[in-house]
C-alpha cells in the first residue's frame, strides 16, 4: 500500500494556520497536504510521455510558519547527478503536496504537476 493511502489528516488547528494562504477549492484536504508536508519526504514516479515513468525522491526540511521557507530537493532514479533543489515559501510546497494527493487520487501515481517542476528547473 502506498504511503499517501495511509496519510492521517493534521489537526485542524495547524490547518487553520495555513488555511488563508490557500485556495478555497484546496481547503478541503488541505488537512493532508500538511500531514505529507510533516513527513519530510515523497517517493513517487515522474510520468513521461511515451515511455517509463521514472522514480524520484522528494525530501524537504521542515518548517513551522506557512511563510517560513522550505528547502526542497528532489532526485531522479536514486542518482546524485539528477537531483535538483529549490526553496520557497511552506505554504507553497504545501499548495503542491495538495495537488500531489489529488493527482495520487485520481491516477493512482505520486507525482508533482508541471507547475512544480517547471518551477524546481527555473523553467518560469
């Protein structure tokens, strides 16, 4: 069983923190993109058009403010050579971990949405 299936949502003290950085369609499981962002890591696979989805591992420090920063970093098929990292706000990451869930819902596959990664190779 994959990790996001065994998530249990943050209370919702901590969710109403972060509750007004948040998009009020992403408020409804945002109780469980805190819980993901509170593990510190995501291992899932990066959907390629057209061939084999390729593994990564995602791993954060953790934060306690939404606006605090958080330094993430993330590695491709278990290789130093293809590992990337970014920083940005808490909150932010926390936006993305929502969208990880929903996509995980929906496809059954951990992944980020392109927006991450456009995001995390300065493609904006």
């Amino acid at each position: 069983m994959n990790p996001l299936d065994q998530l249990q949502p943050a209370n919702p003290k901590e969710a109403n923190i972060f509750s007004p950085y948040m998009n009020a369609s992403k408020r409804a499981i945002l109780p469980l993109g805190i819980a993901l962002y509170r593990k510190g890591k995501l291992e899932g696979q990066r959907g390629i058009e057209g061939g084999d989805n390729v593994p990564f591992l995602a791993t954060w420090n953790i934060a306690n403010l939404p606006a605090d920063l958080s330094r993430c970093t993330v590695m491709f098929e278990n290789s130093p050579d293809l590992s990337y990292e970014i920083s940005m706000t808490t909150f932010e990451l926390v936006d993305h971990l929502i969208d990880v869930i929903s996509n995980y819902k929906k496809y059954r596959v951990a992944d980020f949405s392109k927006p991450f990664y456009r995001k995390l190779l300065r493609l904006e």
